[in-house]
C-alpha cells in the first residue's frame, strides 16, 4: 500500500472527528494530529531512552561487587552497547513513522503519490538521503563486527580521535578525550579503530647506571613528584627488575602507565625528571621508554621464533 494511502488509512478518521465534532476548522485538525504524532514519538523516545537507562544502572548495581574483574566488565560494556544501539533505532522509527503519517495528513494520499512519483524530488531526496545510508550501514557493520564497545578507549583512524566511547548509534560515535572535549563522529568517517584493551598505556622504562641502589633510590625520587591520577600518571615508575652486567654497570627496569593523549608523560617529562634529579656519573645510558602489553608479548612470543629454534625443527625427529 502507497505510503499516502497508509497514512490516509491510520489517521483520517481522527482528523475528521476532530473536524466534525470540535470547533476547529479543516486544516487545524490534521495539524493537532500531527503535533499528537510527533508528541507521542517523543514520548517513545524518551521511554526508551528511561528505560535504558535503568536496565544499565541495575546491571551496574548488580555486578558492583565484581566490578574489578575484566570478564564482568567486558560483559557490561557489551550490553551498554546494544542497549545504546536499540534505543537510537527505537528513536529513529519513531519520528520516521510520525513523519511520514505526518506528510500523508496533511497532503491527503493523492498528492504524496504524486510527490513520490516526481523523479526530480526522487533523485533530490535520494542524494540528501546519500550520506545518511553510509553512516548507518558503517555502523551496523562495526556493531555486527563488534570493533568496539561504549566504554572503550580507542583511537579513532585517520582523524587521530583519541579518548572514552561514551555513546554509539547507527549515524555516529560520540568520543569524549582526556581533556574532556565531546566530540561525535559520522560512522562513514571511522576507516579504522585503534582500541586500548586496559584504557591506559603501559611503558618499560630502561636505565643502565653504575650503581643499582642508587639507581633504584632515583626512580623512586621520580615517582614521588610525578603528578598522579586518571588523567596524569596512571601508575607511576616502579623498579621491578635490576641486572647485574658488570661491577659498575646495571640495568634498571621500571614499569609506569599513562591514560590515552598524555603520552607526553612518558615520553618526555619523565626522562627530564630522570635527567634533573640524578647525580653525575650514576646514569650511563637512558632512560630508554618503550610501550608495552603483556598480551601482545604474550602474542609475539608465540608467533615468533628463534633461529635456534627454527634449526631444531628442521632436524630429523624433532
């Protein structure tokens, strides 16, 4: 059935009750019916928006005791995210359905069929309408693929987009960064998704000094004057590995975490602090940052190998 004739088929008899037996005039009544259509859409909008909302609060409450194990938490973020992504559909069809008994009211069955039939309004609306498909079908391709969750830390590519996945629907990405700017993007505009699995970046820090006491006692002035927190130094420098290369000679590793955008932490204030505070003729060479995860190390370790390793396999009987 026509969309006009749809339209005309729903709601015509309640405009012509209100004409009938009100004292507005014609036109007047399809509009009360129009604004009672886009009222009762909004109330669908903000019912499932309420509801939503709930169903994520009770889930939190309820797995607030095991909010510090990384299985409840995935689980949480996944349903968050399905929830965001039915509430926004809830919402388009909504205002989609008003809008288009909306037309039919008001332009009566003929005259939409005739709109529709128009093939320069057709292209019109087909090039408006252009960008607005893209966007949702990249976002039922990323949600379907599941390339990241409300609550995530990522990177988003080639915008250079870093920060928290604070909302998802099937037009846009609404990412809020460290410095707390909101900032939303088209889904068409997401080519790729870097995502920080612990939402922070961990960093070996490497020093070779010629004493390992001394050496340890000036990491640990570093970490007591960095500054701390969810937006600074994550966790500070800590020593948890000292070698012995020679009498004079030791390597320190310590191990530090910084949130997604403050790189800088790591890469230049903490190597000037090193520089400032140590006494001369302690530190030999460093310190030496590098980015680290334990799941990829794990991950590179089994997917590569040694030569002495890549020999053994190819002998006989081994």
């Amino acid at each position: 059935m026509p969309t006009g004739k749809v339209a005309d088929f729903a709601v015509s008899p309640l405009v012509d009750l209100l004409n009938e037996h009100t004292p507005l005039s014609p036109p007047f009544g399809g509009l009360v019916v129009v604004l009672a259509l886009f009222g009762l859409a909004w109330l669908v909008s903000r019912g499932a928006g309420r509801l939503a909302t709930f169903v994520v609060l009770r889930s939190e409450r309820r797995h607030a005791p095991d909010l510090e194990d990384s299985g409840v938490i995935a689980s949480l973020k996944q349903r968050e995210t399905a929830i965001s992504l039915a509430r926004t559909s809830v919402r388009f069809f909504a205002y989609a359905i008003a809008a288009l008994l909306s037309l039919g009211v008001l332009l009566g069955a003929d005259k939409v069929q005739t709109v529709a039939g128009a093939s320069f309004v057709v292209i019109l609306l087909a090039f408006a309408a252009q960008r607005f498909l893209l966007d949702v079908v990249a976002g039922l391709l990323m949600f379907h693929e599941n390339w990241f969750q409300i609550g995530d830390t990522v990177v988003i590519e080639p915008l250079k987009i870093e920060g928290v996945v604070e909302g998802a629907t099937l037009r846009t990405v609404t990412v809020r960064n460290v410095g707390g700017d909101v900032i939303r993007v088209s889904n068409s505009e997401v080519k790729a998704v870097r995502v920080v699995p612990r939402g922070y970046r961990q960093v070996d820090v490497e020093l070779f000094v010629t004493d390992a006491d001394s050496g340890g006692e000036l990491v640990r002035q570093v970490a007591g004057i960095v500054p701390r927190g969810p937006t600074h130094f994550i966790r500070p420098p800590s020593v948890v590995e000292t070698d012995r290369l020679e009498d004079d000679l030791h390597r320190i590793r310590a191990v530090a975490a910084v949130p997604v955008g403050r790189e800088w932490l790591a890469e230049d204030l903490l190597p000037s602090l090193v520089a400032e505070r140590a006494p001369d003729d302690l530190v030999v060479h460093g310190p030496v940052v590098m980015w680290a995860d334990e799941h990829a190390e794990r991950r590179f370790a089994r997917a590569t190998r040694t030569p002495v390793t890549d020999r053994r396999s190819r002998q006989p009987g081994v």
